[in-house]
C-alpha cells in the first residue's frame, strides 16, 4: 500500500492539522521506508466531532445490518492479506509465514467472530417487570500497541462497531502503515462516514489528546503498565469508562505427571513466537526440582530451533532492542544460568537478539518479576505444588498461563487457584472466542467474543 500523509477522518482522508512526521522503520535493517503525519490534538478534536457526529446514526441502525457490515469488513481484510502480512512484516520485522498466518489471519476469524456476534447478541431483555436494554457506550478512543498492530485494532474496533459505538483509533507509532490499511478497508467495506476515524501520532500527543477528550465515552487501551496506569488517571478524573489490556509475566507450570516433552516443546515456542513480544506469552516455566535438568536441556535443544532471520524476527525498535538486551545482562548480573542466547546480536544492522534461555532462575530475580518483551525464557525450579503456586501467583501481573499434567482435572484444579486471566490446559488450543484479559495489574475488563462486546454497551432499565 501507498502510505497516506493525512488522517481519515469522517470517511475520507483529509489533510493533517499540524506538519510533524513520524518515520517507519524496518526493524530488520534499521532503514527508514515510509512516514506518516504526527497528529496532534486538533486532529484528534476532528475526528472526535466526526465519530460524535456519526453515533446516533450507528446506534440506531439494526443489528443486521451492522453485522452486514463488519462481514463485508472481514471480506476485504481476507481479501488483502497478503498485502497486510507484506506491510506487518515490513514494520514489525515478523517472519513473513507469522505475519500471514497470525498477523493477517487472526483479524479476519476475530472480525469474522463479531458479525456474527453483531446479528445474534441479546441487546434487550425482560428481567421482572423491566425491558434492560444494553445501549452502545458511545464514541470510543482506542489506542492500540505495535505488537500485534491489526489483531489488537480489530479486537477493539470490530465489538465496537457491533454494538453500535463509533470510533477514533490512535495506534502505535512503530506500526501505523497497518492502521492505515485497514482505514482503507473501513472505507472499502462501505461503514458510515464518521463510524471510523484514524488519527496517527505520538503516544504522549495524540494518545494524550484522545484519553482526555472530553467528548469520548470510552478508552479501550493496549500496552505497557505504566501508560495504562496513566490514561486510567486521565480518564478517571472525567469518570470515563475504561479497558486497559496491560503486561504480562505468565507461568507454564509443568506439574509432575506431564509429557515433559511437549510441555517444553510448546513452551518454549509460546515465547519465542514473535520474537517474545507477546503479552500472554508463558516467560517464566516452572517445572518440579526432580526433572529441572531434563527440562532445561529440552529448553535449549527447543530454542536452538529460532533461528533468527528464519522462524525469528527482530524486536520492534532500537529501545526495546536496549531494553531487552538490558533485561539479559541483568539475569547474568543477577545470578541466574545462561543456557541460550546471551547479550551477543545475531546481526550488527537491525534489532536482533539472540533466543534465549535462562536456568536457575529464581523467583525473586529481575528477569522473574518484570516483563522483558523478547525473546527471553526464565525457567525457575519448585519443590511442590504449593511451591509451585506461590511462585506462579507471585507476580503484580496475572494475564495468562499453562499448566500440564498426567491428566486434564489435575491441571484444571491447579489452574483454579491460579490468579490470572487465562490458562491452558495441556495445550488447549487459543480460542478467539474466549474472553482475554487480566488479573492484578495486567488490565481490566476482557476482549474478544462475547464479553468484548458487553465492554461497549451500557444498560438501561424501563419499567412497565
Ligand atoms: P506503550 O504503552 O508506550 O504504547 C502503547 C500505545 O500507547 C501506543 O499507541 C502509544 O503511542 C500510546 N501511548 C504512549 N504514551 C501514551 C500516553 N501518555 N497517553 C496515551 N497514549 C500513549 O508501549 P511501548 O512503549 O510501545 O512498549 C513498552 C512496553 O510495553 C513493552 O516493553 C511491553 O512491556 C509493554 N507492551 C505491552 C503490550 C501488551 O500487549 N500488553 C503491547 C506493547 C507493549
């Protein structure tokens, strides 16, 4: 695709308020192939006015009709997946065969999932003497990360859209050729002017400017901790609903009795898929004292598998290049056991690590508690199921897990106490129909099926 120096806003691409560009960059050779318009608060007050102006008209419009047009969204996305998995590898630097199977597929089963949700979901009900209606929220800001750049657009705006909010995206500033690809299939797939607005710019400006805007009803956000912490005080002090989709420090807890084989095996892929930049990925596996070694050993034969530039891209950008290469000089400086990877780049140009395994980690430990968002993998020891526990429960995050074990009622009683979001259960396949969100400081509310679209409603109650 041609990159666009506006913004789309009210259903066409219009000039942007302000002169400053943000520069697209290769992450596999640090080359700059595109740039885009810096939005600034005028925009995001345009595009605001816009998705306000649209609401009522969206609101109203029945609910098959709605689900037509989140279909015909899913179409053209189908439709221009290869261009899309293209683009994603080009700004996120993900091996071409992830970005067509993950990066370009899963936005069009999860756009897929909400027009059928869209036509079926109960927006009225007779509870008593009372109808409970559940009205769309209103103009919603979302603000989404560069990790997985169109699924985490599609999972905010698709439910969005089905239950009849209007929108203004301010996506990731590593990854806004996506964004502006699938403003172009908003376009394409025939929605209202003004359901769908695009505003790309830097965090602290337009993202700012959005979680402020007084005129928007809703922020669902995606990314880091800390600036989720912020928009929450931002919202909070205009008593704006919020959905926060925050870090993760999830455990693969693999209890005695499990194929310890495919416990790693499937382990270790979790968190070397996209290079380790995934917030549910299982960083930390614990596995009992008795067969640590065994594990260990499967780990790194497991790991060496990533050959980077091959099954394994480069990290997003030259901060979280840093940043990463930081989190692994900390657990060698911590005390922990380097069986993998190592602070060494695979390549000098670009933002290459090396996969990487550490053993002997213990659950205090740096590289045990914060999340690195690489190619890292902490592999930790415990005594006994209690132990075991305590170390997966005590982290401040809680989005997701695995637990393996000679048979699935073991691991679904552990995964019971576990204090997080989302566990799977030797290997249970992803469902993206399941609700996905976190305990503690990973987030609050869910995405995703049919707890992602009540995220967008509200309810009210008549009497008669
Ligand atoms: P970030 O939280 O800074 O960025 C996410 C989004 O928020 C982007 O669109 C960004 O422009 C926007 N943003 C930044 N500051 C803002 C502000 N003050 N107000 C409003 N919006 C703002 O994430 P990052 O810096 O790209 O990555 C840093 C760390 O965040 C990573 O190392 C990782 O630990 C974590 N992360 C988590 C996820 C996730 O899926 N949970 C995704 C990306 C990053």
């Amino acid at each position: 695709m041609k990159p666009h120096d506006g913004m789309y806003i009210d259903g066409d691409w219009r000039p942007a308020a302000g002169s400053g560009t943000i520069d697209v960059v290769n992450p596999a050779d640090e080359q700059v192939f595109a740039t885009v318009p810096a939005g600034t608060a005028d925009d995001v007050d345009a595009a605001v006015r816009a998705a306000r102006a649209a609401f009522r008209g969206w609101a109203a419009t029945p609910p098959a009709e709605r689900a037509a047009r989140i279909a015909a969204l899913r179409d053209v996305l189908a439709a221009r997946s290869e261009e899309i998995a293209e683009t994603v590898t080009a700004e996120l630097g993900a091996p071409l065969a992830f970005s067509r199977a993950v990066h370009a597929g899963l936005p069009v089963a999860v756009a897929g999932s909400y027009a059928e949700l869209a036509a079926a979901h109960p927006f009225e009900e007779r509870i008593g003497n009372s109808t409970v209606l559940h009205e769309p929220v209103g103009v919603v800001g979302a603000i989404t990360p560069w990790n997985y750049p169109l699924h985490q657009i599609v999972a905010k705006v698709a439910p969005a859209l089905a239950a009849g909010c209007t929108v203004v995206l301010k996506p990731a500033e590593d990854t806004p050729l996506v964004a502006q690809l699938f403003a172009e299939a908003v376009h394409e797939a025939g929605l209202p002017a003004g359901v769908f607005n695009l505003v790309t710019g830097l965090g602290p400006v337009a993202g700012q400017a959005l979680a402020a805007h007084e005129d928007v009803d809703l922020v669902s956000f995606t990314g880091s901790t800390a600036v989720g912490r912020q928009i929450a005080a931002t919202a909070g002090a205009a008593v704006k609903r919020v959905a926060l989709e925050l870090g993760g420090k999830s455990a693969n807890v693999v209890l005695p009795g499990a194929d310890l084989a495919k416990a790693v095996n499937v382990g270790v892929a979790n968190v070397m898929s996209n290079t380790g930049q995934t917030c549910s990925a299982w960083t930390r596996m614990l596995v009992h004292r008795e067969r640590y070694e065994e594990a260990v050993a499967l780990a790194v034969t497991a790991a060496a598998k990533y050959v980077p530039g091959e099954r394994i891209g480069p990290v997003v950008n030259a901060r979280q290049h840093e940043r990463v290469l930081g989190y692994i000089a900390k657990g060698v400086e911590e005390g922990a056991r380097l069986v993998a990877g190592g602070t060494e780049v695979p390549r000098t140009r670009g933002y290459w690590v090396s996969p990487t395994v550490f053993a002997d980690v213990t659950a205090e430990m740096t590289i045990a508690q914060e999340e690195i968002f690489g190619p890292v993998l902490s592999i930790l020891a415990y005594e006994d199921e209690e132990d075991a526990l305590r170390i997966a429960n005590g982290t401040v995050y809680g989005l997701a897990g695995a637990v393996w074990a000679g048979d699935d009622a073991a691991a679904v009683a552990f995964a019971r106490r576990m204090d997080t979001g989302q566990v799977d259960i030797n290997g249970g396949r992803f469902n993206p129909l399941a609700p996905f969100g976190g305990y503690k400081q990973s987030g609050v509310g869910r995405e995703l099926g049919p707890h992602g679209l009540t995220e967008y409603l509200q309810t009210k109650s008549l009497q008669f």
